[in-house]
C-alpha cells in the first residue's frame, strides 16, 4: 500500500515542474552570464559573482532597491489600515447587530464588482487631493480592495469565540471598548493571521492601482518589473534577478503562514 | 445584557473607520464616476461639458468594445473550466497518503504567492524567441511554434492564465475535498463501489455546490483579467487579445477619455446586476451550511 503511492509523488512533482517553470526559468537566467543568457537557453555558464543580483540590489543605478521599499511600505501599511477598519466593524456587525444583515452582503456585493470600476474615480479623487504618485493613495486603494473579505473573515473567526467569555468580562465590569481591545482581539489570532497574509499578498499583487496612481516616486515592483522589461529588454539577466527578488518577500511570508493562507482562501470562498 | 443606547454608541464608535472609508472611497467615488460617464471629459480637452447619453451612445456603437467584451466572456469561460477540471484532478491525486505530500502541497500553492503582474515579466523572460527556455525546448523537439502570433496567441494566454490560477482551484478544491465526511468512502467502499462510481455517484454530486461556488468565484475573477494579458500583450496583436479591462484602461490613460471610460466601467456594472442577487444567494447558502 506504502510503496504504490510513490507514482502519486512523481505525477505531482511533474505538474508541480510545469507551474514553476517562469520562476525556475527566472532563477537560472539570473545565475548565468550575459554571453550564456544571449547564446541561447542551454548554454551553461554561471556567473559566481552574482552580478545579475547585484546590479538589481542598485549597482547599475536601477530605481529597483526604491520599488522594493515602495511595495513595502505599501503592503505593510494596508495590511494594517485593513485590520483597524475591519475589526472593529466586524464586531459591531456581529456581537451588536450593527447594520443587520446589510453590510456583509455590501461586502460580499462590492467583492463581486471589478476592481476597474473604480480606477477613473480613484485617479480623479486622488488627482484632485494631491495624492497621486504617493503611497498613500495605493495604501488606501488596496484597503479598499482588502477591506470586503478582512471583514468577512472577522465576521467568522469572532463568531467563533465563546460569548460566555466577554460576558463574563462585562459582569466583572468591564466596557465595551475594553473587551474588543483586551479579550476579542488578542482571542482571534488565527483570524488577524489570516486577514494579514492574503492582505499582505493581496496589496503586494496589485498592478492596477499601482499603475494608474502612481508614475515614479510611489511606484512599487510590479508596476517597476513590468516597466523594466519594456524598458530595458535586453537586460535579461538583471530583469531576472530583480524579478526573483520581488517574488521573494511574499513567497516566504506566505509559506510561513500557509496554514493561515489555506484557511483564510477557503473560508473566504466558501462563504463569500 | 447591554443597554440599548450603550449598544448603539458603541457600533457607531467601532464602525466608524469603516464607514469613513466607505463614504470616501465608495460613495464619493461612485458618485464622481457617474458624473464623468455622463460628461465630456476629455485630457486633451480643457474644460468638461455635460454630455447626456452621448458616451453611452458612442459605446453601444464601438465594435472594440463588444468585441472587447466578447474576448473576455470567452477567454473567463475557458480558462474557468480548465481550471476547474485541473484543479480538481490534482486535488482528488492529492487525497490520499503519500512520500513527500506535505513539501508538495506547499509547493502547489507557489503561483498564489506570486503577483501576475511579476509572473507575467517571468512569462515574457521563459517565451521570448531568443532566449527564452520554452522556444527553446520546442526548437529542441524540432517543432517552429511562434507563441505570440495571432493564430497561437489564444492557447498562450489560456495556458499562461492555467499556470498562475490552477493552484487556486486546486485548493479550494483540496479544502472542500477534505471537508467531505470519510464515512461516505467507508461506505461506499463496503457497498463494492468502484473508484469511478465513488467519483461520479458520491464525491461529485455531494462537492457540487462547493464546486460550483469555486467555479463562480474564479468566473467572476477571471472577467477582471488585466495584468497577465496587458503585460504579454498589450491588448495585441491589434485588439484581438483585449479585455474589457483593458479597454477601460486605455481609453482612459491611453486615449485620455474618462467620460467614455467611466461609461464603459458602468456598462460592466450594469451587466453584473442582474446575477447579483443569485450571486448572493448562492454565497449565503454556503455560509449557512456549514
């Protein structure tokens, strides 16, 4: 029984080839040399200098090392914007009936309407506040974004929570403002987790938004990568490395917590 | 237990950052798109004038833009099914012991991680005609595909699209999968069902509305493909790979029009709301299962 179970192994590890092989692809383009990389694929030369990787680290003078601080920013701040906005309103929502069954299904209407929908209204508004080309405006956007299914996902992981606890609490006097601080929010760790890395994810992927809000100084990777390879379509080797590199942050955050990622997606889809 | 005005305060207090939100990048937002579909806005223009229908008007004429639309209900269609069926195969592969399972799964789940837009620059590095590792293997197989020609350029993006999203149904497949009660295999392995009927008689028809909720969820996702196909193709060659998204996008930072792009925008919208509220039905309901 143990033994057959090996051609499982090998089928999965050949579809698994198939669905890395840009990022396979990527890795071994930034390893080999200018002259391999131009003599053609199967050229084995590999640089040990790793000049490719310092070149998109800044030695060539690329705004890469901005871009990555950019994205940075841009994820960490909405992925903590999203958490102060939504966690509190899913409590609202579900331990004090605030605005009846109206604002999940707002959230679950707003998740189905196209991102685009709003890009025209997002780059006037922003345009008209002087927030263009700021991160501001992409951390609010991807909150935006983030915000429906966090508020979903809260919704969840508080009805989760035995109300006898915070009943307790508010017997031994304590407000309402004390128990969502002091006993909701530390209870629902796995909830913050998982609300935490899709946003992470999430705000990270976004190439719309950052596109059209911002033009230089705001600009994050996906929108500088894509730029790069117009741009700058000779250079593959580089290109490849600081498109590895740019994978890498949420690559790593996102494995580390992929228990969180599996719950949060399945939970997210399952129920809207 | 609380009071009711205590009730109130409180909700109003804790909702607040929400609805803040809500009415600034929601309200404000919805109501300035609205206004602009119904102007003429133009960059090149100084000032805007209203414009009544005229935007409307002037889409319901375009060709781009139905075929536009037509490219994006086709390509959604497409890739959603294969995905589904992938996904759902490699699920049922995974649903059982075997060496290695936990490093493999993880593995499965890499595209998740990876931005479309960046997986997007990583396709055009692997298919490039020169030095690109797939034109290459081809080469070496003696076969002369040129992956970006109009007449292969469909099967590329649907294949591109099936790299990045399959490992999305895969796992929300696997999720629902070991959702199922083993007894139900227990059983009907006692009952002498063979592998086939198990799937076609007792897996498929128990999983099928979480299937179906995978498939509308992924649908409705694809229709708002943008990054994948802007970054390989431009919405080319001429506009034959162009999404609605992308029409959108042009004709406002491309041609400078948001009077027309924000028309297009509500015309998608307007679309959407007659499946709103089975869409809506069909979330509930699983919320409520489970």
């Amino acid at each position: 029984m143990k033994k057959r179970s090996y051609w499982v192994t090998i089928i999965a590890f050949f579809f698994i080839l198939i669905f890395l092989t840009p990022l396979l692809g990527a890795l071994y383009t930034s390893l080999r040399t200018d002259n391999a990389i131009l003599s053609g694929p199967f050229v084995w030369e590999f640089d040990k200098d790793l000049t490719h990787f310092k070149n998109a680290l800044g030695a060539a003078g690329y705004d890469f090392p901005s871009f990555f601080r950019n994205s940075l920013v841009i994820s960490c701040f909405t992925v903590f914007l999203t958490v102060i906005v939504s966690f509190p309103a899913a409590y609202a929502i579900v331990r004090l009936g605030f605005g009846g069954p109206w604002l999940p299904r707002l959230a679950v209407a707003l998740r189905i309407t196209p991102a685009i929908f709003f890009m025209v209204p997002f780059y006037k508004l922003f345009t008209s506040y002087d927030m263009i080309d700021k991160p501001i405006s992409l951390i609010l956007s991807n909150t935006f974004l983030n915000m429906t299914l966090a508020l979903l996902l809260f919704c969840d992981a508080i009805r989760e929570i035995p109300i006898e606890i915070e009943e307790a609490a508010r017997v031994d006097g304590a407000s309402i403002g004390r128990i969502v601080a002091r006993i909701t929010f530390p209870l629902i760790g796995p909830g913050i987790a998982a609300v935490g890395v899709l946003t992470f994810l999430f705000s990270w992927s976004d190439y719309l938004f950052a596109v059209v809000l911002s033009s230089s100084n705001a600009t994050p990777v996906t929108v500088g990568a894509a730029n790069f390879v117009t741009s700058y379509g000779v250079r593959w080797g580089d290109i490849s490395a600081a498109v590895f590199l740019s994978v890498l942050p949420p690559l790593i955050f996102a494995t580390a917590a992929q228990r969180f990622l599996v719950k949060g997606l399945s939970a997210g889809a399952v129920k809207g | 237990m609380l009071l009711k005005t205590e009730r109130t305060i409180a909700s109003w207090v804790l909702s607040a950052p929400l609805l803040l939100l809500l009415a600034s990048l929601l309200i404000w937002p919805l109501v300035l798109g609205v206004q602009t579909a119904f102007s003429r806005d133009r960059l090149s223009e100084f000032e805007v004038t209203a414009a009544g229908l005229d935007n409307f008007i002037t889409l319901l004429n375009a060709p781009n833009f139905w075929s536009s639309l037509g490219f994006t209900l086709s390509y959604a269609v497409i890739v959603t099914s294969l995905e589904i069926v992938l996904g759902f195969t490699l699920a049922l592969l995974f649903d059982r012991a075997f060496p290695a399972k936990k490093l493999l799964f993880s593995l499965m789940l890499v595209p998740i991680m990876v931005a479309p837009a960046l997986l997007a620059v990583m396709f055009r590095l692997i298919l490039n005609e020169n030095i690109g590792l797939v034109p290459g293997l081809l080469r070496l197989m003696g076969l002369e595909v040129s992956i970006f020609a109009q007449k292969s350029i469909f099967t590329t993006l649907v294949s591109l699209d099936m790299l990045e999203y399959t490992a999305f149904t895969f796992l929300l497949s696997y999720s629902s999968l070991q959702s199922m009660p083993k007894e139900l295999f227990e059983s009907a392995a006692i009952d002498g069902a063979s592998a086939r009927q198990t799937l076609f008689r007792v897996t498929l028809p128990i999983l099928q509305p979480s299937l179906f909720i995978i498939f509308l969820l992924r649908f409705l996702d694809s229709l708002r493909t943008f990054d994948l196909i802007y970054i390989m193709t431009g919405g080319g060659p001429g506009t034959t790979t162009q999404t609605v998204g992308i029409y959108i996008f042009k004709a406002a930072f491309a041609y400078g029009d948001f009077g027309l792009a924000s028309a297009a925008a509500i015309l998608i919208v307007l679309f959407l709301v007659p499946f709103m509220p089975g869409i809506l039905r069909q979330f509930n309901l699983a919320g409520e299962r489970k």
